[in-house]
C-alpha cells in the first residue's frame, strides 16, 4: 500500500510527467489558454492514458519480452496508442454524442501526444507490475491534467493583466511555465 502511495506523490507531484520530465509539451502550451479546454484535455487524457498502458503493459508481457521483440516496443506502442484513440473515438461516438462533441478535437491530439506513449514506456523501463503500471498512468494522468488547469488558470488571469506588449502571449507563457516547474521542483526532496 505504502508504495503505491508513493507513486501517486511522485508521479503527480515530484516527477510530474509536463514539469520534470517534459512530456507533453505541446499540448500544455498549446491546449492551456481556457480552463474549460485544459479540463477537456485532462479528462480525455487521463482515460487514454490509463487505457494505453493496461494494453501496452499487457502487450510487453504477454508478446514482447517472451518472443524477445523487446526492440519492436516503441512502433507498436505508437500503432496500439493511435489505434486505442480511434476506437475510443468510435465508442464515444456511438455511445455519449454528447461526450463525443464536449471532447471535440481532444482525442485525436491524443494520438500525437508524447506523453502517452511516455508512460507506456516508462513503466516497462522501469519494471513496474501491472498493477503498479495503472496507479502510476492515473496518477501521471492526474499530474498532467493538474499541469494544464494550473497553467490554463494563470493564463487566463494573464490575459485580464496589464502585460508589456513584447511579452503578450507566448513569451509569458514560456515564463510562467518555467517558473512553475521551478514551483515543483520542490517537491523533490518530499
């Protein structure tokens, strides 16, 4: 129990996937300038992210390591991530329509986001079982969506702000993201 405590602290807040491991990038700049969109991101992020690594994991178990096609793991990681996206996009669909429009264009930046595929890899690398591999995705998840709101947050509050013209938008957003993993930062020695 004690460690899986542990890697929900660590994964949310001591290694947190956008600000000490800088996965997910894209999307956090690029998804991060409404609440209600960084919200969205986080929720279709958490499910996929969670999703992914119960397959991936399975798959590294159950094909990869006892065939020995341990080298195969990142282009089937992307193919199983890009595939489990569009048919969560076609559940969705069919299921929740009204889901399906809320998420709009988030599952299928999804596909593309680096974080995803990440997780799936790091809990190979790092050994975890796969129980252990589900705590760290959901918490890492959690991390993420947590990232976004703060930052979407603060960003909003920056466009009410009086901001010298040269650093409207993107440059005080690089700054603020910075500052932030700073933030963070220290939660290392917890």
């Amino acid at each position: 129990m004690l460690e899986y405590i542990a890697i929900i602290v660590s994964a949310i807040f001591v290694n947190n996937v956008v600000f000490a491991q800088f996965l997910g990038i894209c999307p956090f700049l690029g998804v991060s300038s409404r609440l209600k969109d960084a919200v969205g991101m986080g929720m279709a992020v958490t499910v996929v992210m969670v999703i992914a690594t119960l397959v991936t994991s399975l798959l590294q178990i159950g094909v990869l390591e006892p065939f020995g096609l341990g080298y195969m793991q990142t282009i089937l990681f992307i193919l199983v991530i890009a595939a489990l996206v569009q048919m969560l996009e076609i559940i969705i669909k069919k299921i929740a329509p009204a889901l399906y429009v809320a998420l709009g264009v988030f599952l299928p930046l999804i596909t593309t986001n680096c974080a995803v595929l990440g997780v799936a890899i790091l809990v190979t690398q790092k050994g975890m079982n796969l129980g252990e591999s589900l705590v760290y995705a959901f918490a890492t998840a959690i991390g993420f969506t947590m990232a976004l709101v703060i930052f979407a947050g603060i960003r909003e509050q920056l466009e009410l702000s009086n901001v010298a013209r040269p650093m409207r938008g993107v440059p005080i957003a690089l700054i603020v993201a910075g500052i932030l993993a700073m933030a963070f930062m220290g939660f290392a020695g917890v």
